[in-house]
C-alpha cells in the first residue's frame, strides 16, 4: 500500500467559534482528508473566547511558547511532508503567528527538509500593512518559499507583491448543508432583516443601525434581528444605547448568541442578510445566508465578491472593485438604499436568495470545499517532486 503523505496542521479550531476555528475543525473531521493523509493536528488558539481575542497577558505567552514546543516536537518526530499553518496577516497575532512561523521553519531546516510549507489565509490586511517598513520586512520572510491558499481569486491583490501567482491555490471554503424545503421558509407580513454576526464596530455596526434609522425615518417597514455574541469592542449596555439613541428599539431585537438549530431558526424567518463589514476575507455567514436562500447586502470587501455576484445574488456596498485595504467604511445612506430597494421588492428578494442558493449548492457545500482542499494539498506535494525531479534530471 502507498504510504500516505503526512500533514501537520497547525491550525485555529473552536473555542471560540469564527471563520478560521471553524474551518479547521471541518478539516478535522473530514473523513476525505483523513482517508488521505497521514493527519496530524495542533490548535494553536490561545483566545477562551470572542471577548478574550486580541488580550495579552503571561498566561497567554506561556500557552504561546508552550504551542512552539509542541509544534516542533511534531515536526522532529513526525518530518511531515507539509506542514500547514493558518495565521494571521495583521495586528498582535500575526507577530505571534510569524514568530512560531519561524520556529517551525528553523525546525524543519534542522529535522526536516523535505517539508513543505503551506500558509491558509482566512484574513486580509497584507496590502493596508506593507507600506509600514516593519511589516514590509517581516512579509518578505513571511511568505518566502511557502505555498499560499487563498478563499477567493481577488484576494491576490492582497498578497501579490510578496508571492507569485504561481504560488497560489484558491480553495473556496464551504459550510455542511441542511436541507430547505418551501415548507420551512417562513413568509413574513413585515420584512426581516437579519444581522448574524458578533456585536462589532469593524462589523459596520454603526452604520448599520444609522442606516436603519434612515430607513425608518423614509418610512420603509421592517424588523431588525441581531444575532451574535457580545464582543470587547463594544460592550451590550453601549450597544443599547446606541439603539435608543436612534429610535430603533421598537423595531430592532437583540437575540445573543445562537448556534445549531436556534441559529438556523433566524435564517429560515429572515429575508434579507446584511454584512456592511469594515474588512473581511470569505465570510462564512454569507454562505449561510445563501444557503438559506437570502439575498444579501455586504460590503464589497476581500474575497466576499466571489460569493456574491452584485445585481444576481445580492448588492455590494463600495463600488465595483474589490477593497483590499481594512481602511474601508460603509456609506449609511448606500446601505440604507441597498435595503429599501430589497424591503420594497418582494419578487427581487425572492429571485436573488434563489440565485443564492443555487451558487452555494454549485460551489460552497462543504464536500465541494474538502474536494478542492484535498487538491490543493495534493498538487503542492506533486508540484515540488515533479520539480525535485526536473533539478535531477539536469544535474545528471
């Protein structure tokens, strides 16, 4: 039998739960990975929870380092033939994430050379950052000799001035299916739009709710549902007030935190999605959003074009062209006038979440992402022997 290629993921699983914990954990338990390679997993999250990220403290440097020895433990013991990690780009963690980077680096020079290296983006913030000479530096090592997977095809922009395309694999990430029948969709009197995302500012959550108050003050019927956890940026009582400071508190709900079936339960009564995000890569909310057959009103912001395509499935907030830099704000009156021309139209809203749901069925189900992801794993090991290969044939 072929022995299998060994992988060492070092990687973000839950708690707490975001894009990047989430995915690794669909890798985790992804039979198709398994079945084949020869898995190995690390978490290196140091975050209790959403309110914990982004917080220092000698606890957490501890735990730090107590992660770098574990992680080069597992690369002298197992000399994986990838080693796959997901960092951050930008902020505390990336010199966290950069510096173990190095270590498992400086590891695999000594234990393991044949070792490749294969960095999974779930964020963006390279391009806003580089102009920053210390950041520039650090990129340069940072990407060096590493294969790159991005979630979208314009998330290059981000990266492009330190990795060639070559380099790059695009492997859309995908979320488990849950059956939608006509039956459970339910049809409300008053439309409802639906926020499912932590109680963030970097979220638009401002605009948001002055883009509510716009709306309101135009007349336009609707509810507003939140549903998130509560985050350090903004604690529930400020959140609160901001509500009532625009005269939102009849029409705006704050649900908490919600998971499973409770959190499906919002999706299935809402009729709009809503995402006026200061930055993001590959949301997975949008695709949960599609899913369900919503259309969606998202900033034109990293890969999130490549989920939604503007005029089909939904309607991008900041232009045509995708924003790369994390220095992007949302118009409240442009996100106001997205909404209303959804909570007026019926028939539109109706036609666009069901675009929705026919791209996420084509490309964004979770079988379809561990198909690309086990590609794109399988193409860096034949890419570099195939390579190996051509060195020795002209050496000889």
């Amino acid at each position: 039998m072929k022995k299998r290629p060994s992988v060492l993921f070092v990687m973000h699983m839950p708690p707490p739960i975001h894009g990047a914990s989430a995915v690794g954990q669909y890798i985790k338990e992804s039979p198709l990975i398994n079945e084949t390679f020869d898995c190995h997993y690390i978490n290196i999250t140091t975050a209790k929870n959403m309110e914990d990220i982004g917080k220092g403290g000698l606890d957490k440097v501890m735990l730090f380092f107590q992660k770098v020895w574990k992680v080069n433990g597992a690369i002298r013991r197992i000399r994986p033939s990838i080693i796959y990690m997901t960092p951050c780009t930008t902020g505390g963690p990336f010199f966290k994430d950069n510096l173990m980077l190095g270590f498992a680096r400086l590891t695999s020079s000594l234990f393991s050379r044949q070792s490749r290296f294969v960095i999974h983006l779930h964020n963006k913030g390279v391009q806003t950052m580089q102009e920053d000479w210390k950041y520039n530096v650090l990129y340069r090592h940072f990407f060096d000799k590493a294969r790159v997977i991005l979630l979208g095809e314009s998330l290059y922009h981000d990266v492009s001035k330190y990795v060639k395309r070559e380099d790059v694999l695009i492997c859309p990430n995908g979320i488990p299916e849950v059956a939608l029948s006509n039956e459970t969709k339910v049809v409300n009197d008053v439309p409802r739009v639906l926020w499912l995302s932590h109680i963030m500012l970097t979220k638009g959550l401002i605009e948001f709710l002055d883009a509510l108050h716009i709306l309101k003050n135009r007349g336009v019927s609707f509810v507003a549902d939140l549903v998130g956890g509560i985050t350090g940026e903004i604690s529930q009582a400020e959140f609160e007030d901001e509500v009532e400071l625009r005269g939102l508190s009849d029409i705006v709900e704050y649900h908490g935190n919600k998971f499973g079936r409770r959190k499906e339960e919002y999706l299935r009564n809402a009729d709009v999605f809503v995402l006026p995000s200061y930055t993001e890569a590959f949301p997975l909310t949008v695709l949960e959003a599609m899913q369900f057959a919503l259309p969606v009103v998202a900033s034109n912001v990293g890969g999130i074009s490549s989920q939604v395509v503007d005029g089909a499935n939904g309607l991008l907030l900041g232009g045509d062209t995708p924003i790369m830099r994390n220095t992007f704000r949302p118009d409240p009156v442009e996100l106001a006038d997205k909404l209303e021309q959804l909570l007026r139209d019926g028939d539109l809203r109706r036609r666009m979440g069901q675009e929705g749901r026919r791209r996420f069925e084509a490309n964004f189900t979770l079988p379809a992402f561990e198909q690309n992801f086990k590609q794109a794993l399988l193409h860096v090991i034949e890419a570099d022997d195939k390579g190996i290969g051509q060195e020795t044939e002209k050496k000889d």
